[in-house]
C-alpha cells in the first residue's frame, strides 16, 4: 500500500483546526458566558490590536498622512459580530430614512438619488437657496462615549446591550442623530421650510459624508452653523469646514459674501458626492457608470 502524502500547509492547518475545534468552542462558550453575565475581568487581552501605519500620499511626514490597519483577536470580533446581527433587524425602525451607512435594504445611492431629487426640486423654486456639502473631523474618532450611551438609553436599549457596547469600547487598546436636531428645527421655526409645498428633507447622511439644505439668508446660515456647533459639542463630531464646501442656487452676489462667516469654499456644480457627480443636468452615461 503506497504511504499516506503528507498533508500541504492548507491540509495541515484544517486538520490542526479539526483536532482542536472541541477545545475551541468550549473556550469561545466560557468567553461568551462570561460576557452575558457582564464578568468582563480580563477581556482587555483578547481586545488587543496589532496596528500598523500606511502611508497615503509619498511625502508622509505627519501623523494624519497614515491610514492605520489593525489586526484584531478573533473573539473580539466574533462578539462585536453577535451584538451588530442582534441589533440589525431593528435599525430600520430606528435610524430615520435620510441615514442611509451599513443599514440593510439601504444602499450609499438612495443618498444620492435623495439629494438629487431635492437639488432639482429647490432649483425649480427659483429662490436663493445653499446646498452644504459637510465634512465631520475624525467621526470614527471622536464620537462621545457618554453621548453615545444616552443615545442608546433614549432609545430603550437596556443596561446590558450597553454594557456590552461599553466592554467592547473600555477593554479596546488600539456620537447620533444630526437629522433629529435639524428636524426640530424646522419644527420650531428656527430654519425655515425649504419648499412651500413640497417636503424635502435638510440633511441627508451617509457614514461621515452630510449633505445640508437652507435657505440663503443670514438667518438660516446663522441658524446651521449654531446647530452644527451644538451637535459638535454634545457628540464630538465636529465640521471640517476647510474641507466641506457651499454651493449657491439662485443666489444674489452679496450671498457668496455672507457665506464666508462659515468658512467654507463656495463651489459651483457639478460636483462630486458619494463618489458620483451630483448636476442639475441629466447625467451621461460615463457619469453614470461609477454607480453602474
């Protein structure tokens, strides 16, 4: 009988996986049993991350040239994995229509096509009105631990979900909603509506990419900039308004001018959001292809 082949490194490693699975699941149930009963003594070494710096652009020099990439414990993982597929059945009911970022049946062009259809809506107006094109400051950095927690307890999550959410942020060694705040208002009257009989919505929000509709007037400009203030002080997210720009529709000359109290570059359209190019024009074919 000719003599077994030895096993190739893929062979060799799910023939290892298969001798030591029993011990495995049972060392991922006492970890998970443990964590049920928020025992969370320890977990802090399976909440390590190996991180590594990769320099964007050939010149790097600063900390802010780098994107990190990090290697993650596997427990770790799997038990961020468990809460997320608990809670996404019931994000739908919870995260209102114009937020769109990793909610199923929702998808980065529903944005898009929201925007646009708001864009050509406004346009037809014919009245002065500014399109905010926002860019947030670290947003998956400086979210608010206790702001974030309130959140959650406003929503009815229980002490435990939260307490799950806070050993996964407290053990890890490596803010929510601005569309409620510009709701409320336009219910108080402090922006004033954008269309006199049609109900488009101010904001539109994709992960950290906000899309903002006001009136040109000092007032309403006044008003965004407040609230975009008040929402950077009670989440941390904060406006990077070198990097954000304003688009003026039907505006008078002098509205460039009071646009600069936000400190942002007036832009003209077309321009590109999402990744796409956002015009009042019927879009071409090659500017269809990216969502193609």
């Amino acid at each position: 009988m000719p003599a077994r082949k030895a096993p190739g490194p893929d062979g060799f490693i799910a023939e290892f996986v298969r001798a030591c699975w029993g011990t495995i699941r049972q060392d991922f149930l006492d970890v998970f049993q443990q964590l049920f009963e928020l025992r969370s003594r320890g977990f802090y070494k399976l909440n390590q991350a190996l991180l590594t710096l990769i320099p964007k652009r050939a010149d790097a020099n600063e900390l802010r040239d780098y994107r990190p990439i990090c290697l993650i414990h596997l427990v770790a993982k799997i038990f961020a994995k468990v809460i997320s597929l608990r809670l996404a059945p019931r994000l739908g009911g919870l995260v209102s229509p114009n937020q769109n970022a990793f909610i199923p049946a929702r998808s980065l062009h529903d944005n898009f096509v929201l925007v646009k259809q708001s864009l050509m809506l406004l346009h037809q107006l014919k009245a002065p009105q500014i399109m905010l094109k926002l860019d947030l400051t670290r947003a998956f950095d400086s979210l608010s631990w206790p702001f974030l927690f309130e959140v959650l307890g406003q929503y009815g999550f229980g002490p435990r979900f939260r307490e799950w959410i806070a050993i996964l942020l407290t053990t890890s060694s490596t803010r929510v909603t601005l569309s409620r705040l510009m709701r409320r208002a336009h219910d108080y009257r402090i922006l004033q509506p954008l269309h006199p009989r049609r109900a488009i919505p101010a904001i539109s929000l994709y992960a950290d990419d906000v899309m903002i509709f006001c009136h040109a007037t000092e007032d309403d400009v006044a008003a965004s900039k407040g609230l975009l203030a008040l929402f950077g002080q009670a989440s941390g997210l904060r406006v990077n308004y070198a990097k954000s720009s304003a688009t003026i529709l039907h505006g008078e000359p002098t509205t460039a001018e009071m646009i600069t109290q936000l400190g942002c570059p007036v832009v003209e359209l077309p321009i590109t959001y999402l990744g796409i190019p956002l015009t009042l024009r019927r879009p071409s074919a090659a500017q269809l292809q990216p969502l193609v």
